[in-house]
C-alpha cells in the first residue's frame, strides 16, 4: 500500500477577473518542503495575478490555497505571513539608508531585554550578530558587511538582502517576483545560490521568472501558463528554453516533450 505525501502547498482552481478581463481560469499547483517550483507564461499569461491570490495580495474570485493541508484566508497579506509565508516582489521594498542588517529585520526589529525593551530600545548588536549568522548559514558571500547601508549594494546583492530577510521571515514557503530582473550573470547567479540555500532549508521556493535558462537550473519543476490556465506542469531535466517557449506559446503539448523531461528529481535530492 501507497501513502501519499501530504504538499506543503497546494492551489486549486484560482479563478480571477478584473471585469470583462478573465486573468486566471481555474489554475493550481503544488509545492513540496524544499522544493522550487517556477511559474513562467508569456506576458498576459496570468503569473503575477496567480501568484498574488496565494501570497495574499489580491483575493480571487474561487479557488482554495492551503498550507500544509489548512485552508488560508484569500486576500490577506497578513494571514499568509503568519502561517509561514513570505513574498519577495520587485520593488524589494528595501530602506537604502538602513544597514543589511536593519533591513532583514525590518517591521520584526529585536528589541533590548528587560525594561530597555519595553521601552522600545532596538538590540542592534543582537540583529547584525543574527543577520550575519544567518548570511553565513546560506552561504552568500557577496555580503561582508551586514552594518552596511543597502544603498551602497550593488542590484544583485540588494536581491539577495530581500531573499535573505523572507528567509528569516518564512517558516514554510518563499515567494519570489522576478528575482533576477535586470540583473547581470554574476548577480543572477548570487540570487539562483541563494534560492538553492532556501530549498536546502526546507523551504518551499515559489518562483515566477522570464529568465528561463536560470529557471531551467535551478526549478525542479516548472509549471507553464497561458491565457490564464496551467498547460503544463513539468520537471526540466532534458528540457531546452525552445521546449518551454513553445509550451509558453502554445506551440508544443507535453505528450511531445522528451521522455525525461516527465521523470521527478527527487532522486537528485
């Protein structure tokens, strides 16, 4: 006998309009503990009006998004952080004249002990000696200084401050907007070992991107979209960017993908 393994997310039949405009039809996904799954489609597809009724920021018309099995409440930015998860969009929403270390406990600030704390005093040498330990344990090395100011960080490294602080936020699930828009190779790559790090730690990644030779490294499945629907949900071993493309444009049925490109790679893990 079978036991079935119980998703760490699990979305079914989002549905949303905006009037006449039907943006997402009855789509879903799931998502495992360490895994990371990528949402592509081409513009108009639908991505970040999907990805926003599970993150909480906008309320879909149907569906049910659950977390470990519990259903959440739709259109609540504030429920879905306290079950556990954290959304990383592309304005990163990051203070530029605060440190690295501030801006990863921004809003979750550390307060002194005893009567300074409640006062309201912030612990600052507590959050860099967290902050650091915690640029230690994912690896990242582009960040020497956790005390210094985010404005003095190149794009790349300010992604990964943003990627680092819904880490330290999320307990179960991270999701990312387009994390290595505009950024260079070098930078991107910064990013892609930082999501590798977060999968590393049992988080669920959920991850929308158009940067599809990094999503080709660094998903274990990808879940295509278009007009709002889900067409495919794949691994990507044994795929090119031409094979997903033609997903994207409609082009291509999975029936017609190369045998290993259905194979899972929990045997990777």
């Amino acid at each position: 006998m079978t036991t079935s393994v119980l998703p760490l997310l699990e979305v079914r039949g989002i549905r949303k309009s905006f009037g006449h405009v039907k943006a997402v039809r009855g789509a879903g996904l799931s998502v495992a503990r360490g895994e990371v799954v990528a949402v592509v489609g081409d513009n108009g597809a639908g991505k970040s009006t999907f990805v926003s009724c599970i993150s909480g920021a906008v309320e879909p018309d149907a569906g049910e998004v659950l977390l470990e099995g519990r259903s959440l409440e739709l259109g609540s930015i504030l429920a879905s952080m306290a079950a556990g998860i954290a959304t990383v969009y592309q304005d990163l929403a990051m203070a530029p004249d605060l440190s690295v270390a501030e801006n990863i406990f921004l809003s979750t600030e550390l307060r002194r002990p005893g009567l300074a704390g409640r006062l309201g005093l912030i612990d600052h040498r507590r959050m860099r000696s967290e902050a650091r330990a915690l640029v230690d344990g994912l690896g990242i090395t582009t960040l020497g200084d956790v005390g210094a100011p985010v404005g003095s960080l190149s794009g790349g490294q300010r992604q990964v401050v943003a990627v680092a602080r819904a880490i330290a936020r999320a307990g179960k699930l991270v999701i990312l907007d387009e994390p290595t828009a505009a950024l260079g190779a070098r930078q991107s790559q910064m990013v892609l070992d930082t999501i590798t790090a977060a999968s590393g730690r049992g988080l669920g990644v959920l991850l929308i991107s158009h940067d599809l030779p990094r999503v080709i490294e660094v998903a274990d499945r990808i879940v295509v979209l278009r007009f709002g629907e889900v067409v495919a949900d794949v691994s990507p071993r044994g795929l090119t960017v031409s094979n997903v493309v033609a997903l994207m444009l409609g082009e291509q049925n999975t029936a017609d993908l190369p045998t290993i490109a259905s194979d899972s790679r929990e045997d990777d893990r």
